[in-house]
C-alpha cells in the first residue's frame, strides 16, 4: 500500500499475521517508516515461525508486542511517550478471540513490557489492571518493574513542557498492534502504547479497552490513532459486530471508514476475519504495517518517495 491508497484487503487460505507501527509514526520521513518496515518485517518472520510451530496465537501475540516494546522507535514500553507531567503511562490490551477474553493494562508507570502482564491477566479473574495493581503483580510474578524513560522522550518533552494538554498538532501515535488468524484459524488482537504525548496527566486513550482492540470467533481489531475519537466511535468493537452480523471484512471495515472520514477522525485498524479476509484501513497519513502468510510476506506499507 502507498500512502495515497487508504484501505487494503486480501484474503488467505490459512496463517494470517498483520502487525503495524502507529497511525502517525514519531518519525514520519521515509527513512523512518522503512526503519519501522524493516523492524515490523523481522518480528513478523519470527511470529510466523512461531505460529507455525503450534505455540497459542495469544502467546505469539503478546511475543510480538514484547519485541515492539523493547525497540525505542515505536511508542511502547520503553521509549514511550510522556504524559504533560513528564511520566509515561502505558496501555496494552490482548483479546483471545477464541475465548473471546479481553485482559489488559492502563496507565502502567513502571512496567517495560505490558505485553507480559496482559497474558498472565488472561488467566486471573481481575483481567483490567492499573496502579498499583500493574506493578503489584508484577513483582508478585518477578516481572520487570522500572521506569521506561529514556533520554530521546525526555528531551522531546522537554521542547513542549509549557503545554497543559497536548496541542492538537502533536500526534506521536506509534502505537504498535497485532492481528492473528492462527493455522486452526483462531484470532487474536493485541496493542500496546505509549498513548499519545503530553496528554494530560492520567489521561486514558482507547488501547487498553474493547473500542481499541477486540477479537471473537468472527474477526479480530487493532486501532491505532486518536484514542478519543477510537472511543467514541467504538471502533474495534464495532467492525467485529459488524461482520459477526453478515458484512464481509471489507463492507464493515468500508462503512467504518465512511463514517470516520464524514466525521474527520484520526485513526486507522488491521483486521482479520475467521474467512481468511484481512484488512488494513486508515485515515492518516501513514501507517506502516506488514501482512504475512505462512509462507512470507503479502502485503506492506511502502513510503512515497516525498512524504508531508
Ligand atoms: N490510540 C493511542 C492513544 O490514543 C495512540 C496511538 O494509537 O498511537 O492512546
């Protein structure tokens, strides 16, 4: 896909992996988007070979997020975005279509690898964790718990410290996002995030809940972009009603993307269905992702030569 065309689809017979780097990536240069291309590429490989050697596609997923989070040129785990008061609070959510289970983090200070927390939270009965629960369990797990500053993120707030709330210019959204349909062709979603940048303190974006990532027996969702406009619009949840309902992936990804251009929204999603049809949509700019199959790649998101 080129950053003119804004809405992809295909269908596989099996395997199908999409992973994105953010609807509005924190370097928006072609140099950037090929460094998150060539990056998104390597784990997708290895979450293919995963899935190929039968390991649980919410297992693979969340390996997938880790590895996301670990590389500071996205906006998760370490290196993610800071809040106006100069903490980064990260999000991350998986949802198990199969068992059509949601867990997730919100707002975590302490926590590099969400993604961690958010499969172990599958399986206990509080599933939606923030402070202090996040870091309580995570020693009670012996997780890693430290700050995920780092020196780039902190210079870069730096430059906008005297802004209360973030400006509507300021749009780091490189979120990063999975969507799974595994060999036996069970789906999973999951995204972990940074949220947006110099948002005011303790503000909660989509990605830790059902309108930023949802996955059932029908289709699995991950948005990426301005999480308020994700929630009020209910995004994830709302494509997979509507092909649970009957549409096609691409009839339910189409409308949604009607009704956000109507609307001037900021986001875009990946999504799969139980029929082997994937999709990607969006209405930024940029979104750099990739689709495999179980024999390699399908599908990319290849920068124009001059990008705005
Ligand atoms: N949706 C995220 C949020 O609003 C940001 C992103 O997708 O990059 O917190």
């Amino acid at each position: 896909m080129t950053q003119e065309v804004k809405q992809k689809y295909g269908k596989e017979d099996s395997l199908i992996v999409i992973i994105h780097g953010g609807a509005g990536p924190q370097d928006p240069n072609k140099t950037g988007i090929e460094k998150a291309n060539k990056a998104l590429k390597k784990i997708a490989k290895q979450v293919v070979k995963k899935l190929i050697e039968g390991i649980p596609a919410s297992k693979v997923a969340c390996f997938c997020l880790q590895e996301l989070e670990k590389d500071p040129q996205f906006n998760a785990g370490v290196g993610s975005a800071l809040q106006s008061d100069g903490i980064p609070r990260l999000s991350a959510s998986l949802m198990n279509g199969h068992k059509q289970s949601f867990s997730g983090v919100i707002s975590a200070t302490y926590l590099p690898h969400p993604s961690i927390l958010i499969e172990k939270l599958q399986k206990r009965r509080a599933k939606v964790l923030t402070s202090p629960g996040t870091e309580l369990l995570a020693r009670e797990l012996s997780l890693p718990v430290h700050s995920n500053l780092t020196e780039k993120r902190s210079k870069r707030w730096l430059k906008q410290m005297d802004k209360a709330d973030y400006p509507s210019s300021y749009f780091d959204s490189d979120t990063v996002g999975c969507v799974i349909r595994d060999l036996k062709g069970r789906l999973t979603a999951a995204s972990s995030t940074g949220g947006i940048g110099h948002e005011y303190p303790g503000r909660v974006g989509d990605t830790g809940t059902v309108s930023g990532n949802y996955a059932s027996r029908f289709a699995a969702v991950a948005v990426t972009g301005k999480g308020e406009q994700i929630t009020d619009d209910a995004v994830a949840a709302r494509i997979e009603t509507r092909i649970r309902d009957g549409m096609s992936l691409e009839e339910a990804s189409n409308k949604t993307y009607q009704e956000a251009l109507t609307k001037k929204r900021r986001y875009g999603w990946i999504a799969v269905s139980n029929k082997g049809e994937w999709g990607v949509t969006r209405t930024t700019n940029l979104l750099p992702y990739v689709v495999f199959n179980e024999k390699g790649l399908v599908d990319e998101f290849i920068p124009d030569t001059e990008i705005e």
